[in-house]
C-alpha cells in the first residue's frame, strides 16, 4: 500500500525558513537541462517547420505520422465528437460553458474618448487579437475543461481565429476534448503537444498557423516553450505545476480539506498541496484523513509522490500569521476553510483564484463555477492575474489633436525635447505652431 509522506513545518521553530525555501523551490528551477531541452526542440521546429513537427511527434508522441496534414483534426469529427459523447457529459460540458461565458461577459472593456479644453480627442481603443492558440494538456489526463476555460474568453473578446494543440499520445484523441472544442468554437485543433506545438504556434509550420498568443496550461516543457517564445508572440503566463493552499481553523471537516489536498496533488508528481492552521490537533486530523483515504484513490501513487515531494502541513501561532504567509506563497489556489472568511479576505494580497469558506472547493472552480481556472502559479500571483477576456484584447491609444492643442502642447513638447537634446522632436512640434 502507498502511505503519506508530507513536511510537517511549524513558524515558530529555528529551521523553518530554510526548510520553507526548500518547499517553495520549483521543479523548473531544480532542472538545470530543462531550458536546453527545449531551446533545442523549438529551434529545430522554427528551422525545419513541419519536417521537425512530424519527427518530434513520431518521437515523443509514440505516433507514426507521415503528412504533417493528418495532424489537424477534421472539422466533421469534432462536430461528430459532440453528437456521439455521453449525454450527461455532454448536458455537464453545456452547463459549465453557460457559466463560464456569463462569468466573462463581465470583464469585457469598451473603448473610451474624451475632448480635453483644447478641442484634442484623447481616448484608448480596445480591439480583438487576430489569431490565438490555446494549449490543452494531455497524456496522463485529459481536461476538456481547458478548452472552455481558454477558448471561451477568446470569443467573448471577439478573436477572429482560435487553433487548438492538444497531445495525442499513440493518435488518441480524447472525444470529449473534441466535444468541447466544438462547444467552444474552436477553429482548428491540431493533435500535437508539447513544446514543438508551442514552437509550431510562436513560428507557423505551414500547416499550423502562425498566432499572435499563447494560451494554457501545459507541463513543465510546455511552460518553457512559452517563456522562451515570448516577445515572438504573447503569452498569458508561465504556468508551472498546479498548487493549492488551504488556510484552516479547524472548523471544516478534515476530510473535506484532506480531499481537497489530493485534488490538486493528483495532477502530477510536483503539484503541491500546503494546509496552514494555527491549531496542531486539526493539522493532524487532516494527516490522518490523507493516511485513510489515500488507497482509495485509483491515482494514489501520483497523489502520494506530490505530497512527499511539495506537500506540506504548516502550524502558525494565528490567522495573522497564516495570511502572511499566504501572501508570501502567493497560491494558485486558495481556500479559506475556516467559518468566517470574510474576516480573512481583505488580508489577501496575492493569490490566482480565493475559494470562500467550507462549501467552495476549489473543484468547483476547476470545472463549472464560472471564473476561470488557468491561474498564475509559482507566487506569479505576486504581479499577474487569470486568465481573462483582457488577455485577448489589445488597447491602443487615440490622439486627434485640434490647431489650438497643436500650438498649446507643443510648446510643452517643445521645451521638454530640448531638455532632453532631441532636436528634431522640438523642431517637429514647432511646425505645426502658428
């Protein structure tokens, strides 16, 4: 049988913050070899195109695919896809798409103007990107829940075409991924995973498009793909493993939290898995509750090296010092598994997605609550936010300046470039001063 093996931390002793820094350490940054892997793969995918999309799929893929055609799903199948899966799956994907395009109608922005004393028209103009490819994991599971998480938001904003990569390992397709591509409005889906398809996405192939971002969740070659095709195209952020934080004050069953713990931990061996509490008696109810139900779980191994490897049981003198050090991790994830949340909630500074007291577990925000679940992770909740409709939008500014803002600002502008020695600036705004 598989037990539980997870750090038993405590604020108070000597030793925690080293042994905290060892807990906050990523699997990227302990693989060295990673980023060479990778340049390696996208590099050879930006030279040879689809020749080195087709090698490295074959390779890594365990496929045996010989026109880099075959590689785009038919746009029959996955209409097909949609008729031919289970009627409750598809009745659950249905409902779960309604909530999440409810959800992120509200973030849409408008663009603004306004005249200024001078008669100038200053305003921002928002526009749709162009093209955006969104990445679906694969192999170990599938997530048609990515598709409607990523997708969704693009159509709200209004893109104008939406590729999808999603691994097919052996030339399966999940069909249910393929349902929700076709719910979503995808345009293409593309079986190819890893970091060629990033690579094939940030500089076109021929037969896979060229897009202006990229989008979704992915593994940790697919993270490293993204960061170092940024500046080439877009990215909605670095996504590492997937991380979940509880805060508990003893007040939730700890079964519940236990549960929720292995929710995140069976995602893969470096997802992590933290409770914070201030009361030791309940951080131990929570570790007999994960030594109890674990072999009950069918992916017990994988939920058992995550916990051995990130996981953690922290005990803090108070709630106060279970926020900070909340915001300090700055959680994909956070619960707030305690009676009173919102006393908590104006403490929290950083975190991807904040799940409010015992009925909100964070499954619920994974599939169908309606906000989206492609989170910052890594303590990037620090400085960057989910996924959104904004993510798809680009902002220009609009400037109509009147014959009396030409002779008012550029004097302003004028005696600024002289200032900073650029004499043609100076001379360029003079022209127009009568």
């Amino acid at each position: 049988m598989t037990g539980v093996t997870i750090s038993r931390l405590d604020l108070s002793e000597s030793d925690f913050e080293s042994a905290f820094a060892r807990l906050m350490v990523s699997p990227a940054e302990a693989d060295p070899d990673l980023s060479l892997a990778v340049s390696r793969i996208v590099a050879d995918v930006a030279k040879e195109g689809d020749r080195a999309l087709l090698r490295l799929t074959n390779e890594l893929d365990d496929r045996d695919v010989s026109d880099a055609a075959s590689l785009r799903v038919d746009d029959h199948d996955i209409a097909q896809a949609l008729e031919s899966i289970d009627p409750a799956v598809r009745t659950a994907l249905e409902k779960a798409a309604e909530r999440i395009r409810v959800f992120h109608e509200r973030q849409k922005i408008s663009s603004w103007q306004y005249e200024d004393d001078e008669g100038n028209t200053l305003g921002q103009r928002i526009s749709a990107l162009d093209r955006v490819g969104i990445y679906v994991p694969g192999g170990r599971a599938s997530y048609p829940s990515s598709v409607l998480m990523n997708a969704i938001p693009a159509k709200v904003a209004g893109v104008g075409q939406i590729a999808m990569v999603a691994p097919a390992p052996r030339g399966e397709v999940n069909p249910v991924v393929l349902a929700a591509a076709s719910l979503a409005g995808v345009d293409d889906v593309f079986t190819v995973g890893g970091a060629q398809a990033v690579a094939a996405l940030a500089y076109g192939t021929g037969t896979l498009p060229r897009v202006d971002k990229i989008v979704g969740p992915g593994n940790r070659y697919v993270a490293e793909a993204k960061r170092q095709v940024f500046g080439r195209v877009g990215i909605d952020m670095v996504a590492g493993p997937s991380e979940i934080l509880i805060i508990g004050d003893g007040s939730v069953d700890p079964e519940w939290v236990a549960m929720d713990l292995f929710a995140q931990s069976e995602h893969d061996e470096f997802a992590q898995a933290i409770l914070i509490s201030p009361d030791a008696d309940y951080l131990g109810a929570v570790a007999d509750a994960l030594e109890r139900l674990l072999p009950t779980l069918s992916r017990q191994e994988i939920v058992s090296a995550s916990l051995s490897n990130r996981g953690a049981l922290i005990k803090v003198p108070d709630m106060d010092a279970a926020v900070d050090l909340s915001n300090r991790i700055a959680p994909e994830h956070l619960e707030l598994a305690v009676s009173k949340p919102e006393a908590l909630i104006d403490g929290i500074r950083a975190a991807g997605a904040i799940f409010m007291g015992a009925n909100s577990s964070e499954a619920l925000g994974d599939y169908c609550a309606g906000p989206n679940h492609v989170l910052p992770t890594a303590g990037s909740a620090r400085f960057a936010s989910p996924l959104g409709v904004y993510d798809f939008q680009r902002r220009s500014s609009v400037i109509h300046i009147s014959e009396a803002g030409a002779e008012a600002l550029g004097e302003v502008a004028s005696v600024l470039a002289k200032a900073e020695s650029l004499e043609a600036h100076g001379l360029s705004a003079k022209k127009r001063m009568r």
